[in-house]
C-alpha cells in the first residue's frame, strides 16, 4: 500500500488548468485496482482507502465533475 500512497501523492504534485489560457491537465484522477496478474477473475475496483474517496479531488466522481464543467462553460 505503501506505493499506492506514494504514487497518488505524486498525482496531486500535478498542476490543473485554472482557465482556458492556463497550464496544466484539464483534470485528473486516481484509480486504485487490486488485481494479481493470474487470478483475473479476482480484479477488484478499490474504492477504499488508500483509493481517493468520494470529496478527494482525485476521486473518478470529481473528475467526471470538473470534465463536464469544463464542456458546460465552452459548449453552452
């Protein structure tokens, strides 16, 4: 779990566009998946700790937010 930590930590050092003349990705998140590479069939979708949990920033439903806000305000 340690490298998952180190790895989100890494994600949230990466800068988000603040504007449309700014720098930096658009948006971001951070998906944890536990799988073993040789019981496929156990490959889970983590969706607690150390994942990003729901009000995280990097959490797939913040995303999905700042995505289509993003859509919204340039496609009105």
């Amino acid at each position: 779990m340690a490298l998952v930590e180190h790895c989100l930590n890494e994600m949230r050092n990466i800068s988000e566009r603040t504007g449309s003349s700014s720098s930096g990705m658009e948006a971001k998140c951070f998906i944890v998946v536990e799988m073993d590479n040789e019981n496929l069939e156990s490959t889970a979708y983590i969706e607690r700790a150390p994942a990003p949990l729901v009000g995280d920033p990097l959490n797939y439903d913040s995303f999905l937010q700042r995505i289509c806000g993003f859509y919204e305000r340039r496609y009105p």
